[in-house]
C-alpha cells in the first residue's frame, strides 16, 4: 500500500495548493454559517430540536461538499494528461482511487470539524450532550464520504469534468430519494427501495437525532466500498484502452 | 530487448496498428518514423503499457507487456507527446512524486535528483511550479520523469513537439546524453529529428511496417539514383557553368547534371548520381580549382526514401 500514500499526500498537497479546493471549503463553511443563523437559530425551539435542524442542513451540506470535492480527481488527470504517469507505472488501480479517496476524506474532516463551534454553541445555551453531536458527526462524515465516493466513481467514468459532476450529482439526487420515491409504492419493492435511501432513512432516521446504529454505519460503509469498487473496476477497463 | 510479433490494434472496428513485428536490441537509439496517423504514438503507448495490444505478442526486456505489465512499468520511462506533469507541484517535488511511484525510496531519489536536473538542465528552475515554466522546460521535466527511475527503456513521443529552434537543439543533445545509457525509442514525423538522432530507423504508414534499418539502408539500392546538391563560389556566366558541368560530370557515378541556379552568393548545380559519390564530387571540385561552397546530399535523399516509402503504403491502400 506504499503507492497509496504517496498518491494520498500527493493529492492532499494538491487540495492545500489548489485555490478551487479553498473557494470549495470557504462556500461550505459560509452556506453552514448562513443556514445556521437564517434557520437553525430562529425562533422558540428546544435545543435538541436546533440541533437536528442544524445536522438536517449539515448532512445537506457534507452532501455537496463530498461531490465538490471529488468529481475532478480523475477526470482532471485525464484532461491534463497527468494520469498517463499513474497508468505507466507499476500501480494497482485500487491504489489510486483509495490514495485520492483518502485525500479527499482528510480534507473533507478538516472542513466538517471547523464547523463544531455551531453545535458547541447550542450545547452552551441549551440542553444536548457531546455524544449526540459526536453522533451527528460520524454520520455527516459517512454522508459526505458516500457522495464523495459517488464522485469519484463519476469521475473515473467520464473525462470531461463537467460531465463528471452531472452524473455524480445525479446519483446523488437519485440514491438520496429513494425513499420519497419509494413511499409512492406498495410491498416489498417500497421496503427495499426506502433501505437503500441515501439521506431520509440511516441519515436523518439515525444519526441527526443522535440515534447510532450499527445497521446505518455499516448501510454507509457498504455503499462507500461499492462505488470505490466501481471506481477501481472503471479504471481498471479505462488504463487499457 | 524488445522484441514484438504480429502487434495489433484497433480502436472499436478501425485498425490503428498492425500487424507489426520488429525488433530492438538493448542500447538501440530506434526512430518511429511516419505521417500523422501512421501508428506511431499506439506502437509506443503499448511498449509503455498505456495500451492494450488486441492481437499479437510484445515482450519488453524478457517480459511479456499483457502478462505482466507491472513488471514492464517498472524497466520502462515513458514521456508522451503531453507531457504527464502536475502544474501545481515544483519540479523537484513532483520528479520525486514521480521516483517514488515507480518504488524508488527517498534516499535514492535524493542520490539521484542531482544528476536527473544536470541532465536535463532544470537547475535553475528546481524549486518553481512546473506551471509557470515555459514549454521547453516543461517538456525537460516530462523526460525528467521518464528517466528519475533510471530505466533500462525510454520511450519519447514526439519529444521536440512545439518547441522552438533553440529548444530543439538543445532537446537533441538531451537525446544524445541518453543514449549513452538508455535504449532509446522515438517517435517523429520531422526526418531530419530522426535522422540525427537515432541508430535505426522504423518507418510506419498506415499501421504498417513500411521499412527498417539504417537511414543508409532503407536510402535503397547502389542503382537508385540520388541527388547531391553542390554549391561552388563561380560568376553566373555560361562559360563557368559550362566548365563546371564538365568537372561534374566527368565523376565516376555521375549520371545527369541539372541546370544550376544561384543560391548563398554560388552556383548550386544538382547532380544526379547512381551512388553516394560525394567524395569524389568534392575531390573532383577542389581539383579543379574551384571553390566549394556546400555539399548537400543526406536530407533530400532520406526525404526521398520517406516519400517513397509512405507513397508505396498510400498507394497499397
């Protein structure tokens, strides 16, 4: 696993020089403080209400975030020709696509953690333990590590960037109202669809009311490791073509 | 060694390469010679193993490309005709990006950076972003790359594409610092590139193997006729033409002497001749006095034998 950290503290150095990945990180945090003080703070609530309002358009947030973060990783390579380096060396695809998946996550926690003042600042006024807002966290973090690993499978599919970012943002949309879609139905296909949903269900059901199940951690970790799996196999068919 | 057999490859139902087969011994500088399209740059990306052959066998070093191509990533640099380079790193940043990735460790790649910058002369731009630098020098970090690992092959294509004159030049005796080391294989459709750099020639058309060997071999046979220009310091008169022509003709292997036509402050005669008789030409020149100006012969007629051939693979076709 050796190529992998080197890709990871390439990509990670690339994050830090790229003004695109701070115009990124200042637009989350800005929408974040912006939903906070318009919708979150207003208004006769009780704090753990606040604080589901605030994880409501945190998870949101981290959502985009992922797929901002992401959709360029392997697309830019291609456009720029860099990937033929990583194609002509003796590197397993799945090396790459964890490597840069990793980068992203690392930057992507950094950005998740500079918006705890929000929660502390319920948690000072109010009445809502640490460990509802730890939980809150670790499910941003696996909702924003799902999109993230959706746009990178995006942009491993397609060399336009643009196009990228579509088919990324599509799947998003899509995996993430399942379960409105699914509430339309009847049986056995509502159930499996609702299961599947990327936000309502182990999402908003779970982790924004501080409820931690395995089943939604695992749920989340399965559907990070399919697509990071379709990421590998895409790059695998793409190296030799 | 690199040795391929029956090489193929298309690109959904349209043959791009092949069948080909050719080989090259270790320490060969080979050109790939041919027009856009001819299947240059897909024989070279399926040495480095950026591509996938659809028929055929290519062992590199002993090693087949298809079976085990981590093997082959590893004997191989490879600088494509854009040069695979991350804008944003500096350029000792990225070529020890680029060592580490092909296993080399830290303390190697610090051995070995020195002299990788002397070679390719980035020095003096060793700590900027390679995204400010010119295309000269972000074509040198591109060959820069190829060679950080110190491989037992390099594959350059088109290495002198988009660079100017003197940037030329100076690729050119990067190529010839190389060779010393390495086997070096190069793609061009410029003749004159490849013929100053290269031991033997591959010349390609149409995904075809239209012809190898040296540029002396594949200038044909002792009968073909070629051209030898020669240009001697003499007034435009009829009288010094006249006795010019007769000192020309008068050279064993001479067949026909055109009409001459002043050029560079001379006569430039062209002379037809049935070998490489360009000794003689210029014994016969001073013997009689005159003074010789220029002798061209190499360029016109390795642009004969290139028409020539390419014209036979348009014409199969």
């Amino acid at each position: 696993m050796a190529a992998t950290s080197i890709i990871y503290r390439r990509e990670l150095g690339a994050y830090v020089r790229s003004p695109f990945a701070w115009v990124i990180a200042a637009l989350f945090l800005f929408v974040n403080g912006i939903l906070f003080l318009a919708y979150v703070l207003p208004g006769q609530k009780l704090s753990a209400v606040v604080l589901e309002l605030f994880f409501q358009f945190a998870g949101l947030t981290s959502f985009g975030l992922g797929l901002l973060l992401s959709f360029r990783l392997i697309a830019e390579e291609r456009t720029t020709h860099s990937m033929v380096l990583l194609n002509t060396s003796p590197v397993r695809d799945s090396e790459i696509i964890v490597g840069k998946f990793l980068a992203a996550l690392t930057f992507m926690i950094i950005l998740l953690a500079l918006t705890i003042y929000m929660p502390l600042l319920i948690k000072v006024r109010g009445k809502i333990t640490g460990s509802q807002i730890l939980v809150g966290y670790i499910g941003m973090l696996m909702v924003g590590s799902a999109a993230l690993s959706i746009g990178l499978f995006a942009s491993a599919l397609v060399k336009n960037q643009f196009l990228a970012a579509v088919i990324g943002l599509v799947l998003l949309v899509v995996l993430g109202n399942l379960f409105r879609f699914a509430s339309t139905l009847e049986g056995n296909v509502r159930t499996v669809l609702g299961d599947i949903d990327l936000f309502w269900v182990h999402y908003m059901g779970g982790f924004m009311r501080g409820v931690l199940n395995l089943k939604d951690i695992i749920y989340y970790l399965a559907v990070i490791y399919f697509f990071l799996l379709l990421g590998v196999k895409t790059l695998e068919a793409k190296r030799w073509q | 060694m690199i040795r391929a057999k029956d090489l193929t490859k298309f690109y959904g139902g349209k043959r791009a390469l092949g069948p080909v087969s050719f080989e090259i011994e270790d320490g060969e500088t080979v050109g790939f010679l041919g027009l856009n399209g001819a299947g240059k740059t897909t024989a070279l990306r399926i040495l480095a193993c950026d591509l996938r052959p659809s028929a055929g066998t290519i062992e590199v070093g002993g090693v087949d490309v298809v079976a085990d191509p981590h093997e082959v990533r590893k004997k191989i640099g490879f600088l494509p005709e854009n040069p695979p380079i991350y804008a944003d790193m500096r350029v000792t940043d990225y070529l020890t990006f680029a060592g580490e990735i092909r296993g080399m460790t830290k303390d190697a790649i610090r051995k070995r950076m020195s002299g990788v910058l002397d070679l390719t002369d980035l020095h003096e731009v060793s700590d900027e972003p390679i995204g400010t630098l010119s295309h000269g020098f972000r074509q040198r970090v591109g060959v820069a790359q190829a060679v950080i690992h110190d491989p037992k092959f390099l594959i350059l294509d088109e290495p002198t594409r988009g660079l100017d004159p003197v940037q030329i030049v100076e690729m050119r005796k990067l190529i010839h610092d190389l060779k010393e080391k390495h086997t070096v294989l190069i793609s061009s459709h410029i003749l004159t590139e490849i013929s100053q750099t290269c031991d033997r020639l591959l010349v390609l058309g149409k995904g075809r193997v239209l012809g190898v060997g040296t540029e002396g071999e594949l200038a044909g046979k002792e009968s073909e006729i070629r051209s030898v220009t020669v240009t001697i310091r003499a007034p435009n008169g009829d009288d010094a033409k006249g006795q010019i022509a007769k000192v020309l003709k008068s050279v064993d292997g001479v067949k026909d002497v055109a009409e001459p036509y002043e050029q560079g402050g001379g006569l430039a005669f062209t002379v037809m001749t049935t070998k490489d008789c360009r000794a003689d030409v210029s014994r016969a020149v001073v013997g009689a006095k005159l003074d010789l100006i220029k002798l061209d012969h190499s360029k016109s007629e390795l642009e004969n034998t290139f028409m020539r051939l390419v014209g036979g693979a348009d014409g199969s076709n």
